[in-house]
C-alpha cells in the first residue's frame, strides 16, 4: 500500500492526529470525561494513555465546566489543551468558560493573552436516545466571535482539521458525529493540515448549488448522484468550517447556478441554513433563479421511539425532493 | 517583628497604600463622568492583595474577578496603565478593550480578571494544572468573593484540584456582601472556610484587613502548593469601605439602602492600612517622615498615572476588529 493511498477510519484519523501532535508538542494534551474509555471516545483515544501518561491524558469526574475551565487556562498558561466532551449536550454546562471566557478573552485583553485550545464535541443523534443525548449544537458556538467551529466530514479531514485545530493559536471548536466514526478513507500518514475557514467542492455541477458539512454531507452526495439521473447536475460544497465561512466558495459556486440548497442536520430557525441563504441573499442576490431551500431538523427536541426518529431526521430523500421541487418551479 | 525585615515591611504598606491611593483617586472622575466604565473599588480590602501576592513569586499565577485593581497592583502591575484602562486609552494594560474589570499583566503572572462570578475560578485551576503537566512547582492563586461560594462551579473546582493535587490557592476574599445581599441571606452558614473540608483541602481563616497574618497564611498554602500537597483554601475575612461598584458606601438610608452606617463605622476603625501604619510607627519601623516620604512618592506616581491615562490616546476606530483572533 502506497503511503499516500492509505485508508483509515474516521476516529483513528483523529487518534491518529493526537499522537503525532502529542508526540510533536508537549505541550499538547488531552482532557475530558472517558478519555480513558472506549465507552465514550470510540477508539479516537487509543493507545494516547499508554504513550503520554496520566498527566497528559487526564480522565476526569463529571464536571464540564470546571474541566473545560481547567483546559481553557491551562492554555493561558502555555499549554495546548484538547478537552473532549463525548456528547455534546453535556457540554452545555460549560458553556461560561467557552463563551464568556475563552472566545473573548484575546479582545478584551486587548491581545494580551491568547487561548489555544480544541473544544471537541461528538454529536450523537439517533439510536432512540431522546433529546438530551443526541443534540446538534454547532450553530450555538458558530454565533460567537472569537471561536472558530469545524465540523470535518472525512477522514481525511478530521485528521487535517484536528491538526490545524491543535496548532491555532485561539479556541477552535472541533464536531464531529458517531456517525461518521466508522468511515474509512484516505488519510496520509504524515503531518498535515486542513485550512480552517475553507471549504471543498466534492461534486461538480451546473444546476444547483448543494451546500452541507459533517453527517449530512453523505446524504448530500447520495442525493446529487440521485438527481443527476434526472439530469439535474448539483454541485455539492463540503463547508468543513462553519465559522468563518467560506462566503468565496459558495457565492462563486451560487453565481454559475442559480440556485441554492442548504443541508444541516441542526435545526432550521437561526441556524446554519438560514446564515448560508442569508448571505447568499445578500451577495449574490442577483444570481438567485429561484427561492433558496433548506433542508433541516424539524423545530422540535429529539424524540426517543425509532417511529418518530425516522420522520424527524432528514434523509437523501428530503434533499433530492427539495431539490427537484426548486429545479422544476 | 524582628522576623521581618524592614524593608519587606515598607513594601508591604507600599503595596496596600499604592492600592488605596489610586482607588481613592478614581472616585471624583467616576462621579463626575470622566470615568464611564463600571468600577468595583477595593477600598478596605487591600490586605488581602498585598499579603497574598507578598508570598508568591514573579512566575506564580493570580486570575481576578470584577474587583481586582488590587490584584493587579499587588502582582507587580503598573498604575499607569491600569487607570488608562479604566479611562478607555490604547495605552491600558488591555488597550481599552476590556475597561476595570478585565486586567493584565502576563509578564507579572497576573493572567486576567472577569466579572462573571466564580467564572475565573476553572481558569486557575488550569494554570495550576499547567503546573503540574510541566513539573514546575508554579502555584495558581484564585481570587473571589463570598457571592462566588454560592456558584456550583467552585465546588467542582475543589474537588478537581484535590483530586490532582494541583497547587492552587483558592483565596475567597469575604466582605459580606455578594453585590446588594448580605452573605447571611446567601448561605444557611456562614463559616465558608468549612466547603473546602468535604474535599481534604487544608482551609484557614484568616483576619483579612491584617497584611502579616494573611501574609504567614499564604506563606504556609505557598509552601504547600511547591511541596505537592496543594490546593488549599483561604477565607479572608475583609469589607470594602465602598460601594459595590462606583465610590457609593451604600450606607442605609441613603438610595442604596444596603448597609447600616454602625457596620461601616465599625469597620473604618479596622482599616487594614491606618492600623499596619501604627504598627510599624508604634514598632519604630517607619518614621512619621518615612511614612510622609512614602505618602508622598505614591501621591505623585498616582496623579501622574492621570496625567497619563488623560494624555492617551483612545483606540484607533480603524482597529475595532483587531484582536478578535491572534
């Protein structure tokens, strides 16, 4: 196997990402609840312990916010913290120390003091676990300035992004999805990076522009290769970044289709769809042959029996039929 | 006494009186409008600055909260740039980006200070576990109120940091009240040394308006935290002789309405700086002339530190965007 052809898994590209920046940079390290567990990283932390230790790969109680608060001063203090919350609902509780703390201390200190840290969030919707333990809540942290939020879709990516995240110098907010942890992929073995703030065209088109990041980008592509049978050629946009926005590659791809589609597995009112139309709207306006769609969580919480769960999450099918009804107006 | 030398004790009534001349200072601009950002004066509470900063080295860590002038003097800051930041001036320890309550001085160890009650707290316990990571014996010292004793957040910090061993001073600088109410509406008991028990973290309480006995506590939890056996937890006994934000006493009866005037008299007879004063008079460590000469080099580092601040310039318009990412 060549070495730039080698496919690994999604979690084993992140784990693999934390042992070469550990094994780069003491002062990289790792912390969170079940960091020492399968139970509740997967295999994204495997073999970190018996490597760097417990000091650098601290398993914690149950106290988001005062971990979170421990990594984001550690980062005051020359470190360069991970700190993992293995579902992201939990991670609400540290919501003070992300928002109020980390995103605005460079500004309000008038740049004095920078915070480089990876606030890792794994979204894990379905499988019957209700509201609280399957929630996607990028667009709460994509609102604040002075954080950054990936949200990588391959492995490719979740190893590249894990990387720049680690070596930015201000809080990045990294999401993955269990659902994407099994994936396989190309994943080089050396060290790279995958730039914050850009996106990746990973289909072609001419007719619409299909705009989606993490999970969703796999119902995405299912969909463009559905419509194109049809004769309706999509170009699909990995945003991979969801804050800053990569406004260049979506306006430019709006501007030779006409046309927009948003997928995102977070819910529709104030969310990633709705700042994608708007500034489509805004600067491309021009350009617009049709009403933008969006493709999205219903407004409500999550429900736990599988007969809800499959009306409430959106499948290949909502995208293809929300795109055909645009193309055919 | 004699353990102390001269010197040491100069600079400790130094501190505390840098500290209270510059807050003074500050109260005529706020009443008159120059001053517009929200101050927490710390008037009354100086000992507790001066006499834990006393015991930390210049590399050892201090994380603030809203009221922390004191904090920041105490850790080595300059006046100068401190009364720029609460005028809004380019030339503020925080370019005027962040106004009284976000101060500081990384060169000095004072890593910052925030309003958000008991929100710094998590921060210290990360530079302590910094520390700790890097085997580099640097103790963290967290500074907060009485009202953060009633945040969730401490408690987990307790029991994180005891749980590490991390060298962490948890400093809970008691002045009774938690902005309008007093601690006994806050808490079923007012013993806050006793929370750091259920977590084996060695608790003090201290005589917060006395600089050398907050000094030998802090000394005793310094040597601690360097030895390994941190955190530890100090409850320092103090009042502020001002309001909660602005120059205003809020003395019962007057629009504030908070605090019987016998309270406020009773303390002002424990002003932690006039009685240190009398002691190294009475102790013949100062002279009346050596405490005139003092009065007045720190008068004049003050209203230069105006002069300064007024001479500034503001933030450019043209940088409104700077520094929100590095």
């Amino acid at each position: 196997m060549s070495l730039n052809n080698r496919k690994l898994q999604y979690s084993l590209a992140a784990n693999e990402a934390f042992h070469q920046m550990m094994g780069e940079d003491e002062s990289v390290f790792l912390i969170g609840q079940g960091v020492k567990s399968p139970w509740y990283v997967g295999n994204t932390a495997r073999g970190l312990l018996e490597r760097f230790g417990p000091d650098r790969v601290i398993d914690t109680p149950v106290s988001e916010n005062a971990v979170t608060g421990a990594a984001v001063g550690a980062a005051m203090s020359g470190m360069r913290s991970v700190v993992v919350h293995p579902r992201m609902d939990f991670m609400m509780y540290a919501l003070d120390p992300i928002i109020n703390q980390a995103a605005n201390w460079y500004y309000m200190n008038g740049g004095k003091l920078s915070v480089p840290i990876v606030f890792w969030g794994i979204i894990n919707r379905g499988g019957e676990q209700a509201a609280q333990h399957s929630q996607a809540l990028h667009t709460i942290l994509g609102h604040i300035p002075g954080l950054k939020v990936v949200m990588p879709s391959t492995p490719y990516d979740a190893k590249g992004l894990m990387i720049s995240a680690i070596k930015d110098d201000n809080p990045v907010v990294y999401i993955d999805d269990r659902w994407l942890h099994s994936t396989e992929g190309v994943v080089p073995e050396e060290i790279y990076e995958v730039p914050i703030g850009k996106g990746a065209i990973r289909r072609e088109g001419n007719d619409v522009t299909l705009v989606a990041v993490s999970f969703i980008m796999r119902h995405a592509l299912e969909a463009a290769a559905e419509l194109a049978q049809e004769n309706i050629e999509v170009e699909v946009i990995d945003l991979r970044t969801i804050k800053p926005l990569d406004k260049d590659l979506v306006l430019e791809s709006v501007k030779k289709t006409g046309r927009l589609a948003v997928a995102d597995s977070g819910w529709k009112t104030y969310g990633l769809a709705a700042e994608i139309s708007a500034f489509v709207f805004e600067e491309a306006f021009d350009s617009l042959k049709a009403p933008f769609v969006r493709v999205t969580l219903p407004d409500l919480p999550a429900p736990a029996s599988s007969a809800l769960e499959k009306l409430y999450y959106p499948t290949t099918k909502d995208i293809v039929r929300a795109i055909r009804g645009m193309v055919n107006k | 006494m004699k353990k102390y030398s001269k010197d040491f004790l100069r600079q400790l009534y130094r501190t505390m009186l840098r500290i209270r001349v510059c807050e003074e200072s500050l109260v005529d601009p706020i009443l008159n409008g120059d001053v517009r950002c929200p101050v927490h004066l710390c008037s009354g509470e100086e000992a507790v600055a001066a006499g834990i900063c006393a015991s930390l080295n210049e590399t050892d860590y201090i994380f603030g909260n809203h009221r922390s002038h004191g904090h920041f003097l105490a850790k080595g800051g300059r006046i100068d740039v401190l009364v720029a930041e609460i005028y809004g001036k380019e030339t503020g320890c925080s370019r005027g980006r962040g106004g009284s309550m976000h101060l500081i001085d990384p060169e000095n160890g004072m890593m910052g200070a925030a309003p958000i009650v008991a929100g710094t707290i998590s921060l210290a316990v990360g530079a302590a576990l910094a520390s700790h990571i890097r085997r580099e014996k640097r103790v963290s010292v967290s500074f907060f109120g009485d009202g953060a004793t009633n945040e969730g957040v401490l408690f987990e910090c307790m029991n994180l940091a005891s749980l590490k061993k991390l060298p962490i001073i948890f400093v809970c600088e008691n002045n009774f009240y938690a902005t309008h109410m007093p601690v006994a509406e806050c808490r079923p008991e007012c013993d806050i040394a006793d929370i750091a028990k259920p977590f084996n973290i060695p608790n003090v309480r201290v005589d917060g308006n006395n600089v050398l006995k907050v000094f030998e506590t802090a000394k005793e939890a310094v040597a601690a935290c360097r030895d390994g056996s941190g955190p530890f937890f100090i409850e320092a006994i103090t009042y502020r002789l001002r309001g909660h934000v602005g120059p205003d006493d809020n003395i019962q009866g007057t629009h504030t309405d908070i605090r019987p005037q016998e309270e406020i008299d009773m303390w002002k007879k424990k002003d932690p700086i006039i009685n240190f004063e009398r002691y190294l008079l009475d102790n013949d460590v100062l002279s009346e002339s050596e405490v005139s000469e003092i009065k007045r080099e720190i008068d004049q580092e003050v209203r230069e530190a105006h002069v300064f601040a007024d001479n500034s310039s503001y933030p450019e318009e043209s940088e409104l965007n700077a520094y929100v990412f590095k």
